[in-house]
C-alpha cells in the first residue's frame, strides 16, 4: 500500500467542507501521543490517497458532529438529531486499523516542537482552545 498524503486542516469548518462532498460522511477519531486526531480518509483508484484531518487538544464532547446547514453552527452531541436543519455526521472511534502508520502525526507533531515554530504552535493552541470552548458550550 501506498503511503497517504495527508492534509492538516486548520478550522473543524474545513472538515465539515470535506464530509460536504465525501462519499460517506463519517469523522474518524484515533488518539495519538494525548492529541486527538479527527480525520476522513479519501480514496483515490481503489487506494487511500489523502487524509484530511485536524488535530485538537482534548476530544469532542459527543458521538456526533451537528452542522447547521442555515446558520453555519458547528457543535458535538451525544445524540443524533432528525432536524432537518443540520446534516449529522458520526465519529467513529477507532481502536485500531491499518489505513495508515500513527507515525504520519508523530512525526508531525515533533515538527511542531522545533524552536523556530513556537510562536506558531501558540497561535494555534489559542485557537484550538477558542473551538474547544465553542464545542463544549452544547448541552449534551
């Protein structure tokens, strides 16, 4: 098997962009070195040929990503929702799988530690932290 490309999305707004065209609607959740790895795996000719993903701190409240297709809201619930206003996608949890090495995000986390990006990972926990609070204000 061919070794995936991966791309890292920077908002959970780009990943519910992806699931919008994606063939089967399902958010992947894996755990790697205490991140939490959400991801969609792409196929290309019968292989895995692209992962888009984000990278957050802690894990999504819920077993469900809600997308409001009126107002744009994003939020996790632990229970699916027949309105006919959001588009609901599942996180799976996966326990093991071999669609790829877990090294692809360790290695791109010890990128992330280097001297010259830590003034950029700041940035990006301020952010990761921003979505976490807008994640967790949703009533389970």
């Amino acid at each position: 098997m061919s070794k995936p490309k991966t791309v890292k999305l920077k908002y959970i707004e780009d990943l519910i962009h992806v699931l919008n065209v994606a063939q089967l609607p399902i958010v992947h959740h894996v755990s790697v070195d205490s991140r939490h790895i959400y991801f969609i795996p792409v196929g290309m000719l019968g292989d895995i040929g692209i992962i888009y993903y984000i990278e957050l701190e802690k894990p999504l409240s819920g077993k469900f990503i809600l997308y409001n297709t009126f107002t744009g809201e994003i939020r996790s619930s632990s229970v699916w929702t027949s309105d006919s206003r959001y588009m609901v996608v599942p996180i799976v949890e996966v326990e093991k799988h071999n669609l790829f090495a877990e090294k692809i995000f360790i290695e791109d986390g010890k990128k992330k530690d280097s001297s010259a990006n830590r003034s950029k990972k700041k940035n990006k926990n301020e952010d990761k932290g921003k979505l976490a609070a807008v994640l967790h204000r949703v009533k389970k």
